[in-house]
C-alpha cells in the first residue's frame, strides 16, 4: 500500500510538473515574443525621428538655397558670373552635414547650372531631365518637391536618395530644380549602431511603390526592388504604424516587425527582429526544462524533494519574467524632435515645424536672424518656461550661458502648459549650434506613475509595506528627536481568513480585504497612515496618541468591524478583527522593534480567542 500511495503521489506530481512546465514555457514564449515587438518599435520609433529629421535638413537646406538664390542666377547666360556666388551658398551645407550629399541647381530643362562639386565634377551631370523627379515637378505645377528611388551618383559613384524642390514663378511656371542627395551610407552606419542579432534587419522602402531603398544588412540586388507583403497592404490601406510577424519571401526568415511611415515623407521605416534571436533564450529555458524533467523521471527515491525545488525554481523563473517585463514597460521612450541651427554669432539660421509646435503661442516670435538670447527672454517674458518666472533675467543668463557651451548635455526644461522638453546642443567645428528638442512629457508622466505604483497595493489602495515603513520611519526619527510626544502603531488581522478563502475563493477574500482597508481608511483621523503588509494583515500608525487614545480608536475600528458584513456571492459574511498595540520608543534601533511588539501584542489577541485589542507587555 505505501509503494501504491507513493505511485499516486508520483503520477499526480509527474502530472501537475508536466502542467506547471507546460505553462511556464507558454509564458515564457509570450513574454519573448512581447519584448520582442516593443524593442522592435522603440527602435522604428528612434529611427523615426532621427531620419525625418534628415530628411527635413535636406529640404531646410532647399528651400534655404531658394531663398538666398538671385533670380537673374538662373539663366544658363549668368552662370559663370554667378558661379562663385552661389558655391557660397551650396558648399556649406555640403561641409555641415556630413549625411548630406551634394547639391545641384537645374534649369527648367533639366540642364546643369551650379552644384556644390569643382565646376570639372558638374560638367558629368549635363542633364536631369529624364529623371521621374523633375518630370513630375515639370509636369504637375501642384508639386513642389519629389525624391528619388536609391541611385548611385555619376560623380561620387555613392548610393544615394535625391530630393528634388522646383522653384516657380508667381504663375506657377516651373524656373528651376534645385536637388540634394541623403548619401545613404551614413544610414547604413546608423543601423549598423543598433548591434542587431543575427537575422534581424532595418529597411526602408517608399510608400508610393514600396521599392527598397535600404537594407541592413545590405543586400545590393534587392534595392529599389518592390516585395508585397502585409506591410505594404496596411501602408496602402493608410496605416502610418503597426507591427506584423511573416516569414519573409527573400530569405525564409520569420521575423516580428515593427514598421512607421514616416510623416510627410514618402518613405517608411521597418525593423524586424529576427524570431530565432528573440526566442533564443526560450529555446535554452525548453533544454533546461526538459533535461530537469528526465533526471526527475530517473531519480525516483528523491522525487518528492526534486519536485518541491522544482517549484521554487519556477516561481523563481516566473518573478523574474515578471521583473523584466516591468522593466519593460518602464523603458517608455516617447520621442519627437525639434530642430534648429544658429549661426556662430547665435543668430537662427534653420528652424522645423517641430520646433515651432513645442513653442505654442511663443511660435511667433521665431524669424531667421533672430538672436538666441532674444528667443529664450521673448519666451520667458511670454510665461513658457516654469523656471524662468519671477526670475526672467538671471533664467535668460544662465539658458545662454548653457546654449554656448553646446556641450550635447541633456537640458530639461518644463513648460507652464505641462509639456516637459529635452534639449540637447552640439556645436559643429564651424561654429554653428545644432540643437535637437525632444518631447518627454509622455515620459515624465509614466515615471510619476510608476512611482506611484511601487508605493501602492494594488489590491486595496493603501500604502505598501515599503512606503507604509518609509513613513514609520519618519515617524519614529520625530519621536528620537522629541518633535513629538508619542506615537503608537496597530497591527491588525482578519480573524479566520483562511475560512474566508476556503469557502469562497481568492475573489472573495479579496472582496473582505478591500471592504476591511475601506472601512479602516474611513475610521481613521487625516494625521494616520495605514497599510497593507501581505495577506490579510494591515498595520496603523497614529502620530501623537496615547496608548490609551490608540485603544480607544483600536476598539472603535474593531466594533465597527464586527457590526458590518460583506457580500460575497449574494451572502453577507461577517468579519472580525484582532489587534495589538505597540507604543514607538525612542530607543528603538529600527523601525522593525516597534513592528515586532506590535505583532506579539496580535499573537497574544489571537491566541487568546481573536476579535480582540492587547496592548503591547508591559504596556496594558
């Protein structure tokens, strides 16, 4: 008979290890593959920012070339006259930005009149004219700019993308072309920065024939090639971002994918982790489950003992997924670029739209020229910025003093509307100030949320242990240093509690758990501070009272306790309480002793029949 019952104890640990492994390893997979899709979309969403970024230098840069152009440059007649002038105008914004190609101007035939090349260099570009981006420019009046598809330049011999911005008289008749080229290198070593896995790639395609622009990692026989997939179906459909997980037709790869387009581009970026990478720590965990289950399945005398440490490793595994998944989840990285470049005299040559939006009603106050000393006191005058109130003058000396250094510090500031902004400045070796600001508003409110959550109970919506001891803490240096005249702490516990769970499950103990941190949170004076410190048992601090006053209210919550009742399940169930109370001596090394004598004065109120106050020996 013992060697049956030890069977059946066997087969039902053997059954239930079997489930336990089963979901762990389903957990397991779900948790891979979900960090998986929000690393794939925190790096679109990085590289989002970062390549519209470029791709609005690139046209800043255009339309900076179209405001300073003369009129009378555009005539092939005027071009040696001219040809100095304008290398003033084109070869700096070449030697700025080092992502940056070379830029060209075009007649409205399609013929070369000036780039930022040796004038030997231009003479290879004679003609654009049967490019599909000055034909669309020629062709369509309501089209300003247009890019190219992935080209190789006829004089770098670089791959590249070219943009293409017409300028127009007033009758919208096409005058000239002014090109520039994202010299797709600097992309690639971007990407390469990502340190992906083995299989994982970043792309990106156009969102009009989704050819390919760029691969990491390369594949030169793929660019400019089209590949349909659900990707390309939910662009079509609209969609500006999502995520997808296909195996891919080129390789045979499956991959999660996180795709953005990027917003007023005709271009999206898609990065896709490779599923063999992200599960690859998974794989190792089925090895290890697998092979601990065969060795339980040999060593049959210490079987019982196997499987108890089995399940402290699984409880052990499971915390720390879900350690790493709140780690996750507070790697919110919310980002969105405004960008500007102020000359080496601090005047602002360059300005987006984004830079525009975080300064709301301050946006007019922004032209070129304008100083950055004038921007930063207009703003502060205007009430933008939390610090600079009340104190304009010394907030306007100390935010220029920070801008000149342009050191690529971060900078926090607050806005008066709630909005938090990153700004980070670097300073070019020709002395213009490159600045990028960042919208961390969504950032700063999961943080204060976070911090709530880690000194809440989620349960009842009282302090934790840990916050609940971080105020006993404070309590009890004020009765050290004699700023009080005592203070008493509460140990409370719900009598037959385990009855409660037993009978009517977790959700009905739950149910008693909230109905009792209700019932006490409503009993007790503004000054009190409660808590819940696990299960059912909860703990009071009362500032400034007696051990007699601490009885009086002890009774009071206990009496109020036993008069109500729960319904659980459509049945009003009665609760009781037991409580200990223990005076905060100044003697006290830690918080704990107080927590202790509390929690004997509860042990004796418990054993002593429950639904009961005892004060603390020696105390009564």
């Amino acid at each position: 008979m013992a060697n049956r019952s030890v069977f059946r104890v066997l087969l039902l640990g053997l059954g239930l290890l079997v489930l336990m492994l089963g979901y762990q390893l389903r957990v397991g997979y779900e948790s891979a593959l979900s960090r998986a899709h929000h690393d794939a979309e925190n790096l679109a969403f990085a590289l989002d920012g970062q390549i519209r970024a470029i791709f609005r230098r690139i046209e800043g840069s255009l339309s900076n070339i179209a405001g300073q152009l003369p009129k009378e440059a555009l005539q092939i007649g005027a071009v040696e006259s001219y040809r100095e002038r304008v290398a003033q105008i084109l070869i700096p914004l070449t030697e700025n930005f080092p992502e940056l190609g070379s830029f060209y101007v075009w007649d409205a035939e399609g013929n070369s009149l000036y780039g930022s090349v040796p004038p030997a260099m231009l003479q290879k570009r004679a003609s654009i004219a049967q490019r599909p981006g000055f034909q669309l420019l020629k062709n369509d009046p309501s089209v300003n700019i247009a890019y190219s598809d992935a080209i190789r330049g006829t004089v770098s011999g670089l791959q590249t993308v070219a943009a293409y911005m017409a300028v127009r008289d007033s009758s919208g008749q096409l005058k000239a072309v002014l090109s520039g080229t994202l010299n797709l290198a600097y992309l690639e070593q971007a990407f390469k920065s990502l340190q992906l896995d083995k299989g994982s790639v970043v792309f990106i395609r156009r969102s009009d024939n989704h050819n390919l622009v760029i691969r990491y990692p390369m594949r030169g026989s793929d660019i400019n090639t089209p590949v349909r997939n659900p990707i390309q179906a939910r662009i079509d459909a609209g969609e500006t971002e999502g995520r997808e997980r296909f195996k891919a037709v080129t390789d045979g790869e499956y991959r999660i994918y996180a795709f953005r387009k990027l917003e007023q581009f005709p271009f999206y970026i898609v990065v896709g982790i490779a599923e063999r990478s992200a599960l690859r720590a998974w794989d190792t965990n089925v090895l290890y489950m697998v092979g601990g289950g065969c060795i339980l399945l040999l060593v049959l005398g210490g079987l019982l003992l196997r499987m108890r440490r089995e399940e402290r490793l699984r409880l052990a595994a499971q915390q720390e997924v879900e350690i790493m998944h709140r780690l996750m989840n507070e790697a919110v990285d919310n980002i969105s670029l405004g960008f500007t470049i102020f000359d080496p005299k601090g005047k602002l040559v360059i300005y987006n739209k984004a830079y525009l939006d975080m300064l709301g009603d301050c946006r007019d106050t922004v032209h070129p020229g304008t100083t950055f000393r004038e921007l930063a006191r207009l703003s502060a005058e205007r009430g933008l910025y939390v610090k600079a109130k009340d104190r304009i003058d010394a907030w306007v000396a100390e935010r220029v003093r920070i801008h000149e250094q342009a050191n690529g510090q971060p900078l926090g500031q607050e806005l008066t509307d709630g909005r938090w902004v990153l700004v980070i400045e670097h300073r070019t070796p020709s002395g213009y100030i490159v600045s990028n600001r960042i919208d961390i508003t969504e950032r700063k409110r999961l943080e204060a949320e976070l911090k709530a959550l880690a000194s809440m109970d989620a349960l009842t919506g009282l302090p934790n242990r840990r916050q609940f001891m971080a105020r006993l803490a404070e309590e009890q240096q004020r009765v050290q240093r004699k700023m009080t005249q005592s203070a008493c702490v509460l140990m409370l516990d719900i009598d037959h509690f385990k009855q409660i769970n037993d009978t009517y499950g977790h959700a009905g103990g739950d149910m008693a758990l909230q109905h009792f941190a209700a019932l006490m949170h409503a009993e007790l004076r503004s000054i009190d501070s409660c808590g819940r410190l696990g299960g059912e048992e909860f703990a009071i601090l009362l500032p400034g009272a007696s051990l007699e006053a601490a009885q009086r209210i002890a009774e009071r919550l206990r009496l109020k306790l036993a008069e109500s009742s729960v319904e659980i399940d459509g049945k009003s169930v009665a609760l009781t309480a037991s409580i200990g109370i223990a005076l905060l001596h100044p003697a006290d090394v830690n918080p704990d002793a107080v927590l202790q004598r509390a929690d004997g004065a509860l042990y004796e109120a418990k054993a002593t029949g429950r639904n009961r106050v005892v004060v603390e020996q020696g105390m009564a």
